[in-house]
C-alpha cells in the first residue's frame, strides 16, 4: 500500500535529452538516494573544456538528506563526476566489486580517501532509511552491470541501468529477466529504462561473436603486429583479445594510462584472467618478432592524447606505428568524436598500417538494447507509469512510443527534462515542480568557474581573433603620451595589413581627441567609443568582428 503521507518523488540531473552525464535521484520523505554519477565528453563548441559534470546544488543544498550513492556500473558516463560531488556531499557508495575497484582509483587521484564503500552483489537488497534496494544482474559492456529495484512505501521502481540481453555473456554471467518477471508480477509502479538503441530494431549483437571476428583477423595476420584499441573498462573485449593472443602464441603489451589501470584492477579482481609470461611491458616490445606481439591501446575515440593518436602522429615515446601492423579499431564512434577518429585512422593508413574498423567488419557490438530487447523488459515489468532515461529527445521520444506500442496510456509515460520532479503516491503519477539543474564545465582544476559567457568568448577567438589597442594619457592634461598601438592576434598579419592597421591607429586617435575636446576621457568611456568606431572599422573592411580589448593607461 502507498504511504498517503509521503509521495516518491524522482527526477534526473543528467541523462535526459542528452549522451551521458547519467545521474538520478529518488526521495522519499526526508531520505534521498542518488542512482549514478557520470560525466559527459565536451562537445566541439565547448572550447578548453575537459570535462561537464551535472549541476549538484540541489544535492549539495540537502546533503544532509543524502543517503547513499548506488552505482549500477563503472564507465564513465556513470560514475566519473562522483568525485566531484563527495567533495561537497559525504554519504556512502554502494557498488559492484569491478565498478568499486574502478572507483577507488579515481577517488585516489582526487585525494578522497575517506569515503566509505560498500560493495554488493546482484541478488542482494541492502536497506538505505526509507528505501530498500534489490541489485538485479544484468549484461552490459562492462563486467558487474546491474539494474536496481528501488522500493518504498510509495511505491517500486524498476531502474534498468544500461543493459542488452546477451544469452552467452563472456563471462557466463547472464540477465536476471525471472527476477524482471518476478517484479512485474509483484507490480511495478515506475520503470526507468535505458533508451540508447532504442531506434536501431532488432536484437543487440552477442559480445562473443565480436570475439569469433578477433579469431578471423588474428588467423589472417601471420607477419605482423597486431593493435587493438578498445574501451579500456570493456574487459570482456580485452579478455577476447587475450584469449587469441594466447592462441597464436603471441605477447601481449599495455599501453595507455587508463588502458594499464583498468587491466591491472581486472586481474587483480579476477575478472581479467591472462595467463603467465603472456603480459610484457611497453618496452619490450622490441625484443620480439611482429608476429608474436599484441598491443592493447586506447585511443579508439580519437582522443587527442591518448596513446593510438599519439602513435598516429609520430608522438609517442615507445611505440611508432609500421608499415604492415593491423590496427583493430574496436569501439562505435561517440557522437561528436567522428571527426577526431577518422583523423587518426587516415594518419595511421598514410603511416601503412591495415586498419580495421567497424564500417569494414563487426568488430564492435553494443552493450545497450535494441527495440526488440526493450519490449522483453517492458513486457516483464508491465509498470504502471514509464520515464525513458539514458539518451537524447528522439531517443526519449521513441522509447515512450514503442510504451505505448506495448500498451501503456500516453498520460502514463513521462517525457521529462533534467530538473522536472516525477511524483508518485497512491492517487497515481504526475510532474510537479522542478529542481536546479544544467551542466557545469571542468577546465583543468577549475570546476564551475567557466561558464557561458567565456566559452562564448572563447568560441569569438577562435573564430575571428583579437585586436588590442594600447595607449597611454595623462589624466590631468588629456595629453596622449604614447600610442596607439595596435596588436593583433588570430586576426590578421600585421606586417601585411599595414595601411588596416594604420587606419585602426588613426580612428583611436580621432576618438581620443574628440574625447579629450568633450572633456570626456575617462577610460571606460574611452574603452566602449574606441570598441565601437574600431568594431564598424574592421567589419566594413574585412567583414568579420574580431574581439576589440582597448588597454587604456591612465597617468
């Protein structure tokens, strides 16, 4: 029976309308659950920006209330703001064994060593104040997946996390759909579902028959190195490529910071099994013929300083790319990383390696569901009311009308935006209110202190340069003392726009002696009219507007 008293109330912060970022919240009375904590990659506008991280103020401005972080899985897009967020909010973490030891890491690099861990297994329920959560296996792309049954006395909800139903998981570790059942039949009220491949029909791929393509590339490559670049948290697709290497009596490297991290907590944890003597160090690689080495590598997002890019561009310190190596690209292109990933795999054809990569063969499969696979779980959980999660407005869009494909009423389907309160008690579901919500910008240390306005500024250097104008006046007497002076940067050459520049230089003066006659030079009048003559200058000239910064020293 609902509580008549208190009403379950859920929203997201991060991972509506949007790839990545994933991050929700449960409250129920005065206790507040956090389900996720991920980060998103900065897209092509976003100058200088390393990482975006979700906007905690409503979490920060009730930490008291908060509970309990959950963790379902341990990629990034799930758990990799969450340092940034025990900075200001202490609770404990709840966690799988793999997803922890992946944490633990990363809370030792941002020198967080207090926090208190809890790891749990799929099949257990732990009791957190007013909730009670059920972690449920699931099959993803990462080993320890799970999904979260989440009850109250409001209500059950059902939060899948990401997830595919593989039927020969890697690991043999399968979904748990009698447990989705089981629920269904219990009753459900709200189900959250991962909506990522919710447009692509059919089923996902199995991980394994990735590995029968690992089988045929290695069988055909008899000479030569072989490089596979990969997800470094996707263990089950280094195990594969382990696994061939031992076949073919090959050795296997490590390069890549996260690649040698995640590999090391993997065996270290027992989920990454590589037999003895097969594991050599980067600079070793040499000391054997090509066709007895592996190398595993990241960089299969194109990133600019990651280890296969660096080796695409001559730039790294122990591994250059020869003729003849087969480069294994196996990884989907984030959205927004196209263009960097075709960049590399062009630099690595000009360098004569063979590259293979997923528009020639299957040497990638999904670890999120398919339209067919996400009817199975609807079909199972029969919720009352539905919120798609995990993906952009078309994916959240076509999700809620596969719902109702299933069916379920339209009013019972929420499409909601990050902030919006989902509230259910007895007398059903609605929205009600919304919470502060957006997307906060990590530059280098700085967290929050670039916001729009810079990026904006950053976006107007980057496009059309700066001109700063340089003088100085005497205050007393109006008498200019040196100057103008015309410095330009990103805008034009100015040994070859000289009669520009000097045009520039003769407009400030202008400007600086009807200033001086109206007896009106002050230095932010001088700064706005110098802007303002120099801005239609530049434009009728050149038909851009770079950034104008008048330096105006005062004596």
């Amino acid at each position: 029976m609902a509580s008549k008293k208190n009403k379950l109330k859920v929203f997201s912060l991060g991972g509506l309308q949007e790839i990545g970022k994933n991050i929700t919240v449960f409250e129920y009375g005065q206790d507040i659950i956090v389900v996720d904590c991920g980060i998103a990659f900065p897209e092509d506008d976003m100058l200088g920006i390393d990482l975006v991280i979700p906007d905690f103020s409503y979490l920060v401005s009730n930490k008291k209330r908060v509970k309990a972080v959950i963790l379902t899985h341990g990629h990034e897009d799930h758990i990799g703001s969450l340092p940034y967020l025990l900075r200001d909010v202490e609770c404990p973490i709840y966690a799988t064994r793999l997803t922890l030891g992946l944490l633990e890491g990363k809370l030792k690099e941002h020198r967080l060593d207090k926090v208190d861990t809890i790891c749990v297994e799929s099949g257990q329920t732990v009791k957190i104040g007013n909730f009670s959560v059920e972690f449920i296996a699931v099959t993803h792309s990462i080993a320890d997946s799970v999904a979260l049954a989440i009850k109250t006395p409001a209500g059950i909800a059902v939060h899948t996390g990401d997830f595919k139903i593989d039927h020969t998981p890697v690991n043999g570790e399968h979904i748990d759909l009698q447990r989705f059942a089981e629920l269904g039949k219990a009753g459900v009220d709200v189900l959250l579902c991962d909506s990522t491949n919710v447009e692509m029909p059919g089923f996902t791929m199995s991980e394994r028959s990735v590995g029968e393509i690992f089988e045929q590339i290695f069988d055909g490559c008899q000479k030569n190195r072989i490089l596979v670049a990969s997800f470094s948290s996707n263990i089950h697709r280094l195990q594969q490529v382990v696994n061939s290497a031992v076949k073919h009596k090959r050795r296997v490297a490590v390069v890549g910071r996260s690649m040698v991290n995640t590999v090391r907590i993997a065996q270290e944890l027992g989920y990454l099994t590589v037999p003895k003597r097969v594991m050599i160090e980067p600079n070793e690689i040499n000391n054997y013929p090509d066709n007895q080495i592996t190398i595993l590598t990241t960089g299969s997002q194109g990133e600019p300083m990651s280890a296969l890019s660096r080796m695409a561009m001559s730039d790294h310190r122990q591994v250059s790319i020869k003729p003849g190596d087969k480069v294994v690209i196996s990884a989907s292109s984030i959205p927004g990383n196209e263009r960097s990933v075709s960049k590399v795999i062009d630099e690595l054809f000009k360098k004569g390696a063979d590259v293979v990569y997923e528009d020639m063969m299957h040497v990638h499969v999904s670890g999120h569901a398919k339209r067919e696979e996400l009817k199975i779980i609807h079909a199972l959980v029969q919720p009352k009311y539905f919120m798609p999660v995990h993906g952009e407005y078309r994916h959240l869009k076509m999700h809620k009308e596969l719902a109702v494909e299933m069916g379920m009423k339209k009013e019972n389907v929420f499409l909601m935006n990050l902030g919006d309160v989902l509230e259910i008690d007895s007398k059903g579901a609605r929205l009600n209110g919304n919470v502060p919500s957006g997307q906060v910008f990590v530059d280098g240390t700085g967290v929050g202190d670039v916001g729009n306005i810079v990026l904006r500024d950053r976006r107007h250097l980057s496009q059309d340069g700066l001109i700063v104008v340089v003088l100085t006046y005497e205050a007393a007497t109006g008498e200019l003392l040196s100057g103008p002076d015309i410095v330009s940067r990103g805008f034009v050459y100015v040994r070859e726009s000289e009669e520009l520049i000097k045009e520039a230089r003769d407009i400030v003066k202008k400007v600086f002696y009807s200033c001086v006659e109206e007896s009106n030079y002050g230095r932010m009048h001088l700064k706005n009219t110098i802007k303002d003559e120099l801005k239609d200058l530049m434009w009728h000239k050149t038909k851009r507007s770079p950034m104008i910064l008048p330096v105006i020293n005062e004596i």
